[in-house]
C-alpha cells in the first residue's frame, strides 16, 4: 500500500501544516482516526515516525505552493520540488553523477529523487548514496513539480490531489 496526498497550501498557511493537513487525511482515510490520535516522534537523525503505530509508514515535504504526504506500509520517502534554475555549484554538490540530463526539470526529478531516498533510509539529503535497494516512482501530475516516492520495493501509488 503506497499512497501520496497532495494539497495546495491555503493563503497564509505554514508549509509543513499543509503536509501535515495532507497527512492527516490520509490517515483518516487510511484508519478512520486523525495524524494527530498518534505520537509523532523523531529518529536521532529527524526522520519522523509515528511511536505508537509501527504498521504506518510516512513521509512529509513541500515546496512552492504545494505539500506532499507520502503513506506506506513500509518505509517512504517523499518530495516535491517546484521546478526551477538551480545553481551549478549546488548541481555539482549534490547530484554529481546522477542529473540525467541539464533542463531545469532533469535537475529538479535528481534532486527530488535524491532527497526521497534519503527520507526514505533516513539519512537525509547527505546521506543518500543509493546503496540500499529501493524502488522510484516520479510524477509529474502538478504543472511545474516534481514529486519522486521511494519505497523498498516495486509498487503502484494511489495519488490524492485536493
């Protein structure tokens, strides 16, 4: 079970409470409660979990005027990055070796599938070397994003736009 909720944030609301909006609805669908009925807690490195609920898997991002919750039954990672002109020194920081192309979109989709995959082992955006097995999926189902989920194995998503 892999599903991504995707919301415009409203005026003057916070990012990280749009994905938390997303989250909560996702959970409601998922178990009848609210994201907020569970503990979230955080690993030493800051990848948020839920403490009293080890069966539900999430992961949070947002950019621009969009967030993204991404809910599995097994580990996640998620982001959505508006696209947009990213500086040399950073492309070659970070995605040396990776960008399969230089369109401001090929960058973006690495940058997007580096940053899931480091949710995804929990390590973060340094720490994704892509060395433990996983499975990409990228969308391009919001004009101007891109949105790339990382899981431990292959898997179709359901996709929640609201």
């Amino acid at each position: 079970m892999l599903k991504l909720y995707i919301t415009k944030l409203k005026p003057s609301e916070k990012p990280h409470d749009a994905a938390m909006r997303a989250l909560d609805k996702a959970i409601f669908e998922l178990c009848g409660k609210r994201a907020t009925d569970y503990k979230i807690d955080k690993t030493r490195l800051g990848k948020p979990f839920f403490a009293d609920c080890e069966k539900i898997k999430f992961s949070l991002s947002h950019s621009g005027e969009y967030a993204a919750a991404a809910v599995a039954d097994m580990e996640v990672g998620v982001d959505i990055e508006r696209v947009r002109p990213v500086s040399a020194r950073v492309v070659q920081r970070f995605l040396s070796g990776i960008v399969a192309g230089s369109s401001d979109e090929d960058i973006i989709e690495a940058w997007c599938k580096k940053e899931s995959y480091g949710k995804f082992v929990g390590t973060g955006l340094v720490g994704a070397d892509f060395s433990k097995p996983h499975f990409m999926l990228v969308f391009d189902c919001i004009p101007g994003y891109k949105i790339a989920v990382c899981s431990a194995k292959e898997q179709t998503a359901e996709i929640v736009v609201f």
